[in-house]
C-alpha cells in the first residue's frame, strides 16, 4: 500500500482549470504576493513560537500549494523542507470528503508514509477558497518540534526499528474547523507531547497559516479567482520552461557518484547512495538505484518525500536562482527511486534520522554528479554532522528541558569553482540561524566554553573549503546525552581534485580521567560538570590544491584557516618569514620548484 500511494502521491498534477488570460507582469505581482504572504506566515511562526528551535533557529518553511496539489509557492525557511509540504497536501486533497475540509479549517501531518518527511517536521496548513466556494489553494507553515511522543525525548530513538517507536503519526488531523479550533485534539496532541514548549509553538503555526489566508483571501477578492490560478499556472509552466532551458545547455551523458554513510546506527559499515542524472537534451533523470536496500539496516531510511525533496533541493541549486522554486522544477526532472532501498523504505521503517543519512548523502551523490557539468553551482545541500550532541534532564519543577544542539558553528561549506567555502552553517540549511550560545545559556544548564573554527579545518584545493569548528560546552546538572557519529571514515567529499574535508569526532567527559571518544553512537549519562567537545568537519576543497593563487594561501596562513605546514605539503607554497612577525612572503621560485616536483615533472616545465 505505501508504494503505491507513493506513486499517486508522486504523480504529475495537472494545470488549475481556468479560461482567464494572464500577462506576465501580473502574474509576477500575484507571485511576488504569494511571496510576501509566505515571508509573513514564517516570521509570525519564527516570532510567535515558544521553543528555541523555532523562534531561534527558525527551523520553519512556508510554502503555498494550489488545489490540484501543486506546489506554487516555496518561499521561506530551510531549503529542504520546500518541497515536503505538497505532499502532505496531496494526501488531504484524496481525502477532502472523508476530512470534511471546508473554509476555517486547519489541518495537521507529519506522517512519513503519506506524503510527510520525518516525525519531528510538523505541517500546520489551510484551505483558501474564494468568495463562490471553490478552493483555490492551501497555505502551508512546516516546522520542526523539538518532541514527537515516541520511546526517547525528541524523537530520535538510536535503535528504532519501527515507526512507532519514535512517536506518534498523523496522516491528517484537523485542528480547526471552520474556525473554530478543536480543543480535544489540540489537547492530545499537547498530551502526547514531553515539553511545555510544545503549546505555544502550536498555536503560533495556527496563527500563522489563519492570517495567511485571510490575506489570500483578501488577493483573490483583488485580482479574481480566474487570475489567481492563471498566475499560478503561469508561474509553474515559466519555471519548468526555464529548467528545461537550463538543462538543454547541459552536455549530455551520464554523471554518476556514489556515497557511503559510515555505518548505520546498529554499526552495519558503508551504507550506499548511488545516483546517476542523465541528462538527454532538455532532459534530466536522476536515478537513485544502486542504493542500499538492505532490510536489516537500522536508523537509515529515509522517507519517499524527503528524498525526492532533497533531489530537488540540489538540482535547485544548480541552476539560475532566478528561477522560481515551484512544482514546475518536478514537472522538468524525472526523480526515480527504487521501492525498497534506503530511500523509499517498506511500510512501518522508523524515519527520523534518515532526514540526516541518508537524505544528505543524497544531496552529495547529486551534487558530486552534476559537479562536472555546472561546477560553479556545485555546492553540496547537506548537513554531514550524524545528530547534534543532544542533551536533556529535568528542571528544578519536574520540566524536562532539552537542548537540541542546534549551536552556531562552521561546518559542510565546500568551495564551488571560483569561490572558496564560507559561512557559519551548511548552505542546505539556508535560513536556520542556529542557536546563540547566550540564549541557551538562559534556558538551560549548561555552559558553552568555547567555539572557535579549526586551522587546516578545510579541504585543500584551488578554492578551499570553510574550516569545520570545535565546538566545547559543560553541563552543569547531571544530563542524558545523545549523539549518533558519523563522517568520521567517509566525510564531505571533494569535487574535481580538492581535497575531503577533515573527519568529525566526539569526545564526552572531556579533560577527565573517563574521558572517552564516541565511535558509533552515544546514549550516556553525563555527570555535572562534565565538558563535551564536538569537532564538526569544514568544507571540502573545489579543485587540484597546487592550482589555488600561492598569494591567496599566503592570506589563508595570516588568518590562521591554514597552517605553514599544510601550505607547503597541500598547496605546494613556500612562505618565507614569521608568522608571528605577521611578515610572511611567498617565495616563488621555491614555490614553482616545490609545485613541479608535487606534479612530478622537472622544475623547468
């Protein structure tokens, strides 16, 4: 049954039915509304919401989907939830009768086999229908809930063997109808729920998505229905147009790669994703078979939607930015996924962590591939990280409190051709802020003693990736910690000759005599005082090191991202001159010579 809706849920939707004509100019200002409207719905939820993930890190997407199930507006929040909340809407528009969904209502899902991603990412949406009854469209707020009300605090159970174990699924549940919120069911899933913070998030995306629609609304009654879903059409059919545009300038051929996952959480090494995009004129199909699908795997499987949305999430950025992120991208991409593998798991698979591995391998393996077709726009969508250090115990009033490690920190910024990594966070993640240490500190107890990014943290290659950082904090109760490592054997791969980027390790009890390094994972009990120390990796390096400017390294040494030592063993640099001095120059001569002998050839050539 789960293959099959799969493929209903999957399959292409056709245009909204209207005779209106629309021109381009209006059609771009409904667009540009929808946009704005998105934008709005996501920041009353980043400013309304109790819990940190939320209003902090602002782990939250809103997009608009049409009446016939299309996405026509992916807008705001973290890139690859975008394309998740279309799928979930599917689900409820096969069901409209049995749902009673009418004007006033709003719904929720988070199931991952029926259209959801993992259980942790909630979709709150509602219907918007015009003046004459018809529905034109939903408005979508997804977000990530810090509790799911399975077996562990968070939702993320290490040993998982089912989907039942890391919480509770809701295919469709409606939380308002027309207008008037149920306050049974708010109250179960209130109940089903560890932390206090739970209800005030909740109600923020009830908020959010009920004054989006009453601005639908509001646009509809401007421009008329007709106009509205001839812009939307309009919007999709310009975007596929575009992709293919940008597709049909693509060589042709076969573009393959492969990824490992060091091993799953029950410690199976290698775990496979192999993709293969072929591109045939304006034609692109990235085919995922070859991936895993061994069926005694535990802790990897990734949800159906969240795969097809983390492909979608890498194609999108490989091509024009301009281009507007809607259903028009699946209408110009053939996405094929094998039933049965790692992502596109049997019926009653656990999903949780599949939303990391393999749905970042997923992203590597597409991006590795398409790197020696535009790679300019080769910049990995991914999160290589396993899980965050997770850390939890009980306040002095009994209140589970939980710190989800979601800290500010540098990792995964691989260089693209012509430009080296940077920033503080994966660019998948797009606009999660990620925690300030001092707010975290407010909340619970624990101490964040240093963050600092780590020298030679990056991969070498002509443009280098961000350096990954050291991020070091102490509990100051007695805490549970969870971890779950990963990309310690098989880190963030690089493109065209550059370089890996450097492993990720995990020490507990850091500085003490039972300090101890977490090899596979981790479900520990820490006492106070106890430090934890995270070394996330850096970005990987784009291209042969020894091409990278000898001056740009020279720079790289002052600020300290590279050392002496690996500017003349990577880079094939001799710097004459101290660092401490901060006088270093480059000595050419030894340079060309050093460079000539690293490729090989006689130091005249």
């Amino acid at each position: 049954m789960s293959f099959d809706l799969n493929r209903k849920l999957a399959a292409p939707r056709p245009p909204l039915r209207t005779s209106a004509n629309i021109d381009p100019v209006t059609a771009s200002i409904i667009r540009g509304a929808f946009e704005t409207i998105c934008f709005e719905a996501a920041t009353h939820l980043g400013r309304a919401a109790s819990s940190p993930i939320i209003n902090s890190s602002n782990e939250r997407n809103a997009a608009i989907v049409d009446a016939n199930g299309r996405l026509a507006m992916g807008a705001i929040g973290t890139p690859h939830l975008t394309f998740v909340n279309q799928m979930m809407v599917r689900w409820a528009l096969m069901n409209v009768e049995a749902y009673d969904i009418g004007p006033g209502d709003v719904l929720l899902s988070n199931d991952p086999e029926y259209g959801g991603g993992h259980l942790p990412d909630y979709c709150v949406y509602a219907p918007v229908f015009d003046d004459a009854g018809e529905l034109i469209l939903f408005q979508t707020l997804q977000a990530h809930q810090g509790d799911t009300g399975g077996k562990d605090p968070g939702g993320f159970t290490l040993e998982a063997t089912d989907i039942y174990t890391e919480g509770v699924s809701y295919p469709c549940l409606k939380l308002v109808h027309r207008g008037q919120k149920r306050k049974d069911v708010i109250h179960m899933l209130e109940r089903n729920n560890r932390f206090a913070t739970f209800g005030g998030d909740l109600a923020a995306m009830i908020g959010g998505v009920q004054q989006a629609v009453v601005k639908l609304e509001t646009m509809i009654r401007q421009h008329g229905s007709d106009k509205v879903k001839a812009a939307i059409n309009h919007a999709i059919s310009h975007s596929e147009k575009r992709m293919r545009e940008e597709v049909l300038n693509w060589p042709d051929g076969v573009y393959e790669a492969t990824v490992l996952i060091d091993h799953d959480t029950a410690g199976t090494p290698d775990v496979k994703v192999h993709v293969a995009c072929t591109i045939a004129g304006d034609r692109l199909t990235v085919d995922l078979t070859g991936t895993d699908n061994r069926q005694d795997l535990v802790g990897v499987w990734n949800t159906f939607a969240n795969s097809r949305s983390y492909v979608m999430t890498q194609v999108g950025a490989a091509i024009d930015p301009s281009i507007d992120k809607n259903e028009g991208l699946f209408n110009a991409v053939e996405i094929v996924i094998p039933e049965g593998c790692i992502a596109q798991p049997p019926p009653g698979k656990p999903a949780a962590l599949g939303s990391f591995h393999p749905a970042c391998e997923i992203t590597e393996a597409v991006c590795l591939a398409l790197s020696h077709v535009v790679p300019a726009r080769a910049a990995p969508q991914l999160y290589k990280i396993g899980m965050p250090n997770a850390v939890m115990g009980f306040g002095a009033d009994g209140m589970m409190w939980m710190d989800q490690g979601v800290d500010c920190r540098s990792m995964d910024a691989s260089a693209v051709q012509g430009i080296d990594g940077w920033g503080s966070c994966p660019v998948s993640l797009g606009n999660l802020l990620l925690s300030e240490a001092e707010d975290a500190e407010t909340r619970f107890p624990i101490l964040n003693i240093s963050r600092e990014m780590k020298t030679d943290g990056g991969g070498a290659g002509q443009w280098r990736g961000a350096p990954g950082s050291l991020n070091v904090k102490t509990v100051l109760a007695p805490t549970m910690a969870v971890a779950w490592m990963v990309s310690a054997i098989h880190p963030l791969r690089g493109m065209c000759g550059g370089d890996d980027a450097i492993p990720y390790t995990n020490h507990f009890e850091v500085g003490s005599p039972n300090e101890y390094k977490i090899e596979r994972t981790a479900q520990a009990q820490l006492p106070s005082g106890a430090t934890i120390a995270y070394q996330h990796g850096g970005g990987a390096g784009f291209g042969p090191a020894i091409l990278r400017d000898p001056a740009a390294v020279k720079e790289d040494v002052l600020d300290e991202y590279v050392s002496l030592a690996a500017a003349r063993d990577k880079y094939g640099v001799v710097l004459t001159g101290s660092l401490d001095e901060y006088d270093l120059e480059v000595d050419m001569a030894a340079t060309m010579a050093l460079r000539a002998k690293m490729r090989g050839v006689p130091a005249a050539e």
